[in-house]
C-alpha cells in the first residue's frame, strides 16, 4: 500500500512488521517475509540513515524500532497502524500474528 511512498515492497513490509511488534531484526524480518536477508538488512540501514529507525545491541543482533526522537514518529504510527488495519485478513494472519511472548512449558495449546 504505501511501497510508492517508501520506496520498495522490502521497506514497506520493514516498517509494517517493526509498527506491529515493536521492534525486529535481520533474521526475524526476513523469515515472516521469506526475503533475502540482504535485503532486509539494507532496508534496515537504509532507515536508520533517514532517522525514522534506530538500533540497539542485543547479545550479537541488533534490534531496530521506530525512532523516538523522530519529528513525524507519531503521523506514522498512525499512518502504519492504519495501514495494518486494512490488510486483508488473510495477509494479516499470515504475517502480522506471529507470538512473540513465551510461554509456560507443559502448557496446552
């Protein structure tokens, strides 16, 4: 939806999974997508450069999330959020349901 606005189908699907966890890196990215993870990691770059991602260390990745401190960080929460929203269904259970928190071990599914 907004890959004329970004760029690339690769930067579009960056910041709509970084909008719906939080937070990614290279590895988690590229397997919900099944992109290159060249691909992903000069997108990532790409948007660190630009101010609208920064990045942490954490243990040997680096986790990237919305900049903060970005002026326009709040106009594009909503513009993701929006955007995510008017997925089709199947796109969003496809790529946008993933569990992230643990869970307990023995419990049922």
């Amino acid at each position: 939806m907004i890959e004329s606005l970004v760029g690339n189908k690769t930067a579009e699907r960056v910041l709509l999974y970084i909008s719906n966890y939080g937070e990614g890196h290279v590895s988690g990215i590229s397997e919900a997508f099944g992109i290159p993870k060249s691909q992903v990691r000069k997108q990532l770059l790409r948007l660190e450069e630009g101010g609208i991602l920064v990045a942490r260390n954490v243990g040997n990745m680096r986790v990237f999330q919305i900049n903060p401190r970005c002026p326009f960080r709040n106009e594009l929460e909503a513009l993701l959020e929006k955007i995510l929203r008017l997925l089709p269904e199947k796109e969003r259970e496809t790529f946008y349901r993933d569990r992230k928190r643990p869970r307990r071990t023995g419990k049922a599914l």
